[in-house]
C-alpha cells in the first residue's frame, strides 16, 4: 500500500461523538477529542443540535435527525457525560450496532471506559485501533393488558415497575417462567442484567454481577414482605410481574429514560433481549479492580495469594 493509499484510507474513517454539553467539563472534554481526532485524519460526526454548544472546527460533520442511521459509516460512538448520558448513548449504540465508548464526566460511570484525565489515551487508542469490543446483555419488555400488548421496550441496565403515589403501596405478584413465586406490596421491583446490577438494583439490596455471567435479576424495592429477597434466574427465564387489578396504578422505568403508566390488571414480562449493546473496551483490567475503583472499596491490608 503506498502513502496516499494508507491516508486515503485513514481520512474515510469517522467517528460519531455524543456528549452532555450542559456540562463545561464536556464542552472541553468534546473540544479536545475532535482536535485530536481531526488532526490523526479522522472525520468526526455530530448532532447539529449540540454542535451549537460546542466549540467546534468547520471539519466536522453535522446531522439533523438523531436517528439510527446517523452513524451510517461511523466505526465507533464516542459518549462524553455521567451516567445519563451513557445510557442515551447506549440506545444509538443498540439501534445501529455501532461500539460505544464512554469517558465518564460523571460519579460512577460503570459503562464508562475512561474518565476525563484519560482524553489524550481515548484519541491515541481509537487511531490505532487499541480497542476491544464486548457485547451486553439486554432485556426486552413487554406490557400486556388485558391480553393485548399494549407497550414494548428495552433496557440494558433494568426495567423497573414502581409505585405512583407515596402514600401507597405498589400490590404486585412475581411470575418466573410461568410459575407465580410470590406476592406482596411493595415500592417497585427491579429486572435487571448483569451491567445493571451494579445501578439500582444494586441501590435496592441487590447483588453485584459480574458482566461475563449471563443470568437476570429480580429485586423488590421496600417489600413489606418475609420473603422479598432479590432472585437471580437463568438468562433464559421470562420474569413477569403483575400489577393487581382494583388497586393503584404503577408505572414501568426502562433505564430511567423511557416511561409508560401501567393501569391495574398490567402485565410487565421481562426476557433477554435480542440486541445487546457493544462496548469498546481499552482496557484488561478484571470487574474486580474496577468495582473497587468506582466505589473506593476499602482494600488495605490485603496480601495477595502466597507465592
């Protein structure tokens, strides 16, 4: 391949940015990745609307719709933003199968590769392509009433089915594989992944999962309940609740983004989803250093294995 070949080459690679531009340290965070893309012959893609916010060079391309097939050509989704604006880079992601990778700007930022001090390892590791891409597990949701389905979704963290008003209890049954588990009044209950475990189920009491396990989980949130303890089913179970009819309405959460009301009588079924979301990934650290990492788990004193 001769020199004008290999940077022909180069400059037909594009890169779609996605970041939270109500924050300042996006702003900067956007303004330093695209310079540093641009000048390594990488075209990069934005939504006009944010372009607006964003201190950018006339080189960049702007789109209108933010559709799937915004990132028509695109090899990877930058995601720039906390937690939020991760998981709205997770729906690009799902819908046209394009890796993402997150630099955290927020607290926690689980599905975050990399945090803001790591911009100038970002650019240098999309150019050469020193990435890896991984694939999670979602859900699919299905709300059924009175025997219609009146609602389909997704998730890729939790579906979450939670209480109205304050001052009452959500009355539910728990269905797993078609067999009712239990019954009881609750806050809500949370079916979520393994990559959502580490989110509000996690908040709720449930347990961490590692992200190479495929299972789902179900947690009660508040259940006045003896047995309310969070399940882990088989990564084939169909998880249902059911909300009773003749009490108060509740309303169904996906990833805290997507909301629909959930009149008595619904049905919530909840199953592996038949898209996952890849991630682009830099590093080889195990789950196990970056679940200490992102909570600051207390590790002094530790040894290790005798040699």
């Amino acid at each position: 391949m001769t020199q004008t070949q290999a940077r022909t080459q180069t400059q037909a690679r594009t890169v779609f940015l996605l970041a939270h531009t109500g924050r300042p340290a996006a702003v900067r965070s956007a303004e330093l990745v695209v310079k540093g893309l641009l000048r390594s012959g990488i075209g990069v893609r934005v939504l006009q609307a944010e372009a607006v916010d964003l201190p950018l060079p006339d080189e960049v391309e702007l789109v209108k719709e933010a559709t799937p097939q915004c990132l028509d050509g695109c090899e990877l989704l930058i995601v720039l933003g906390g937690d939020g604006t991760l998981l709205r880079g997770a729906e690009f992601a799902r819908a046209s199968g394009v890796p993402m990778l997150g630099v955290n700007l927020g607290r926690v930022g689980f599905l975050a590769e990399a945090e803001r001090d790591d911009l100038d390892k970002v650019v240098d590791r999309v150019v050469s392509r020193a990435y890896e891409v991984e694939e999670r597990m979602t859900v699919d949701v299905v709300v059924h009433r009175n025997g219609d389905i009146v609602h389909t979704d997704w998730a890729l963290n939790e579906a979450a089915v939670q209480k109205v008003s304050a001052e009452r209890m959500l009355e539910v049954v728990l269905e797993i594989d078609g067999r009712p588990v239990t019954g009881f009044g609750c806050d809500g209950i949370v079916c979520a992944t393994p990559t959502g475990s580490t989110a509000y189920a996690f908040s709720a009491g449930g347990p961490v999962v590692w992200p190479e396990v495929e299972a789902l989980l179900m947690v009660p949130i508040s259940a006045h309940a003896l047995f309310a303890k969070p399940l882990v089913t088989s990564p084939d179970s169909v998880l249902a609740v059911e909300v009773l009819p003749h009490v108060p309405p509740g309303v169904l959460w996906c990833d805290g983004r997507r909301t629909i009301e959930l009149p008595p009588g619904a049905r919530v079924e909840v199953r592996r989803g038949a898209v996952p979301v890849r991630l682009a990934r830099l590093h080889h650290a195990s789950f196990t250093d970056r679940l200490v990492a992102k909570f600051a788990l207390p590790v002094s004193g530790w040894r290790g294995a005798p040699h």
